[in-house]
C-alpha cells in the first residue's frame, strides 16, 4: 500500500474506533450532555459508573488520539509540505483534546472518591475542585483550544482540496461546511465563563459529528482514489 492509502485506513480505523468508544459513553454516561451538568450530579454519576465507567474515558481518549497520525502523515501523502504547518497543528489539536478526556481518568476519580465518602464540607471543597479542574483542563484545554486548532486543521485541509488538484472539490465545500457547523459550538463553551453568551444546542453533538465524518470520508477518498490527479 502507497502512504497515501496508509493515511486513508488510518483516518478509518481512528474514527470508527472513537465512534465505538463514544458510543458506549453517551450511552453509558450521557455524554457529552454530562458536561454542563453541576458538580454533584457529575460526581455522583461518575461513582455510579465505577471502574468500566474510568476505562470507557480511557478507550475514549486514546481512540481520539490515533488522529494525530494520520493527521501528520497527511502532509507528505498528499505531496504538499503546505500542508505541514497544519499537520502540527492538527496534532497539537488532538494532544490539548487527550488532556481534556485523560482527566476523567487520573483526576476524576479521586474528587468523585471524596465527594462520595465526605462530609458536607469535603463534598463542598470536591465540587469546588471539580469546577476549576474542569473549567481548566475541559473547557479551556479540550474544548476550547483543542476544538478550534481542530477546525484550523479541516480548513487547511479543504482550502488544499479546493486549490490543487490531489484532493476532489466537494471534501473541500463540505469540509468548510463542517468546520463553520463545528465552530458554532464554541458558544456553548464560552457561556462557561460568560453566561448569557448566545447557545446553540444542538452545535456540539451536530458539529462534532458532522466533522467526525468529513474525516472519515477524507480518509476514505485517500484509500479508495489512485495517487494522481483527481479528476474534476
């Protein structure tokens, strides 16, 4: 196989095994409607969901991560060093996003484990905790930052697709499309810190999947389509 079909499969395999393990996570744990939930609902949950619950966040973490491959493979399948820059920053992307979920496995449990086993107090001081890390480590890191050099990484890509001839023009439109759809989100994230921020509902959950399978038909295009010029 040419590396151009190594970064096709690769892109595959990465997003069905994250929409796998995000699967088993919505269902099993309401995300990512959990996120905006209050402390004590989100702890006391997280207890309820014990040890499958932290290795649902683990295989949701490290599912999303094996993007970053395929994302700096991109770059040098395609033939455009152009594209480096954005390989880097789709990798930086994913990395900021690992941090977000990768708490919910070294940081949650222990806040959870207090808020449970503590008296009013300690129930007081895990919330408080649970916010800032959150705040911090969720909404700054993961969902901020992470989401928006997610979105530089798909524009690159599709402004790419609609100025040379390696990649058809629709991944280009459509990957635009997606990008608009998926930055939409970032009202939901910023009315964490600025309520009454205007919220679109619904932007997370459409966004993200929306995006989720543009890459996954950009890697389908890679693996399926011969490594000269697409033809218009």
């Amino acid at each position: 196989m040419t590396l151009r079909r190594i970064t096709g499969v690769l892109f595959i395999a990465a997003v069905a095994a994250f929409a796998v393990a995000a699967g088993v996570l919505s269902a099993t744990f309401d995300w990512p409607d959990i996120l905006r939930q209050p402390a004590a609902t989100v702890l006391a949950r997280y207890t309820a969901g014990g040890r499958p619950l932290v290795w649902t966040w683990f295989a949701t973490a490290w599912t999303y991560a094996l993007l970053a491959v395929p994302m700096m493979l991109l770059a040098t399948a395609l033939r455009r060093p152009t594209l480096a820059l954005a390989g880097t920053v789709g990798g930086a992307s994913v990395l900021l996003s690992l941090i977000g979920f990768l708490r919910w496995v070294f940081v949650v449990p222990q806040l959870a484990a207090s808020w449970t086993t503590g008296d009013q107090a300690t129930r007081l001081a895990a919330e408080a905790a649970w916010t800032a890390q959150h705040q911090f480590g969720g909404a700054l890191l993961g969902e901020h930052l992470g989401q928006i050099l997610a979105i530089a990484w798909s524009v690159s890509v599709s402004v790419v697709a609609l100025r040379g001839d390696v990649l058809p023009r629709w991944i280009g439109w459509t990957g635009l499309a997606v990008s608009a759809l998926y930055l939409l989100n970032q009202g939901d994230v910023l009315a964490t810190a600025m309520p009454g921020f205007p919220v679109w509902d619904a932007a997370g959950s459409v966004g993200g999947s929306a995006w989720i399978l543009w890459v996954a038909a950009l890697g389908g295009i890679l693996l399926l389509r011969p490594d000269r010029a697409i033809t218009r």
